[in-house]
C-alpha cells in the first residue's frame, strides 16, 4: 500500500520521508474556533557523505627485486647476429682449462685470446652456413633428432641426462638442436662447395697442420 511504501522510504531517508513528516494531522472538531499553531517545517534528512572511494589498486613496484638480464649482439653477418650468450656457451667448451694459470695476467690474456679465437670461428661458421642456404641446401629436422640421438647414444645418456648435461654448458635442448642443424648445415655445405672445388696437395695439408698445432701451442 502507499502508507508502507511511504515507510519504506521514511526508512531510506528519502525525498518521501520529509513529506511525510511534514504532513500535519487533522485538526480536533471544537465549537470555537481557535487558530492551530503553524507546523514547523520538517527537519531535511542530512545530505548523504558521498562514498569514500576505495584505494586505486597499486601499479607493481619497479624495486620489487626483479632483474632483468639483456643480451648483447657481438657480430652482425649480413642478416645474421651472433649473442653474447651464444659465444658465452661455445667459450664453457674450452675456458674451463684456463683455471689451472695461477698468474692473473696470464690467465686473462688467454682468455681474450680464445674468446677472439671462439668469435672468429663462430662467424666463419656463420659464412658458411648462408652460403649453404644461398646454394639451397637443406637439413631436415629428422637430420637433426638423429644426430642427436648418435649423441646421447655414444655418451650412454638418457633424454633427462642429456638436457642436464646440456644446461651445465649453457645449453637448453631446442638451442642445442639449432646449433647441431647449423652444424651438419656447415659440413654438408663444406663438402658440396668447397671441397667439391677445391684440390688440396700433401703439402698442404701438412701446412695446415703445422699452422694449427703452432696456434695450439701458443694458446697452451
């Protein structure tokens, strides 16, 4: 009925609640008429406080602790880049002997030298590789899971040791496998445009031999 929803509102403070307030009852019947004091004008609900807002929830905090590690290009080959992580990976290969020199200065300058070395080879090998791509040669990705198959065959390892063994040289499993397709990429290049091409006398190679074990003998 209207007297409830009028009571409703009353209750909610409402634009009705003052109206009804201010509705004065009837007068009491009397012979004489007598004037009836003026109704005092109804008290207005207090202005509703407007909502406290709730607090913005925060943006992460940049000093949470997080590092982030950025890597860094070491050479560029036409198209090609080579990351600081990769030649950091190829130099776990071979830095690992440097341990043993006790004079500091040695050990440093032998450092430099097989990194420029590792860099030197890692974009040679690079060179190669495209110029295998150029030639349209390819290496299937059967290729690749059966020569890592050979590898984790011949070194007696099952697929968990292999990828552990794999990440203690920097290695994860899908970067080793890009590694080994550009590997067989470069040695099926070498054997269909360089070797193909090239005739290479005992003398040579006997040249050759003595340049590298001189090399050797000069980073030892």
């Amino acid at each position: 009925t209207l007297a409830r929803a009028v009571l409703a509102l009353s209750l909610l403070g409402g634009p009705l609640a003052a109206l009804s307030q201010a509705q004065p009852g009837p007068a009491p019947a009397t012979e004489t008429p007598t004037s009836t004091p003026a109704a005092k004008p109804a008290t207005p609900p207090p202005a509703a406080k407007p909502a406290t807002p709730a607090p913005a929830p925060r943006a992460p905090s940049s000093a949470a602790g997080t590092v982030l590690t950025l890597d860094r290009v070491v050479a560029v080959i036409n198209d090609a880049i080579i990351l600081e992580s990769e030649l950091r990976a190829r130099l776990m290969i071979v830095l690992p002997d440097t341990a043993s020199i006790a004079d500091p200065q040695e050990r440093t300058r032998r450092v430099q030298r097989l990194t420029t070395q590792t860099l030197d080879e890692m974009v040679n090998d690079e060179l190669m590789v495209q110029a295998g791509i150029a030639a349209g040669i390819e290496v299937g990705p059967e290729e690749v899971d059966a020569a890592l198959d050979e590898i984790r065959t011949s070194n007696k390892l099952d697929e968990a040791q292999l990828a552990a063994e794999l990440a203690s040289q920097g290695f994860t499993i899908t970067s080793f496998k890009n590694d080994l397709r550009k590997q067989l990429l470069r040695l099926r290049a070498q054997n269909q445009l360089v070797a193909a091409k090239v005739s290479i006398t005992e003398d040579q190679l006997r040249a050759r031999y003595d340049e590298l074990t001189r090399r050797a003998a000069s980073v030892s």
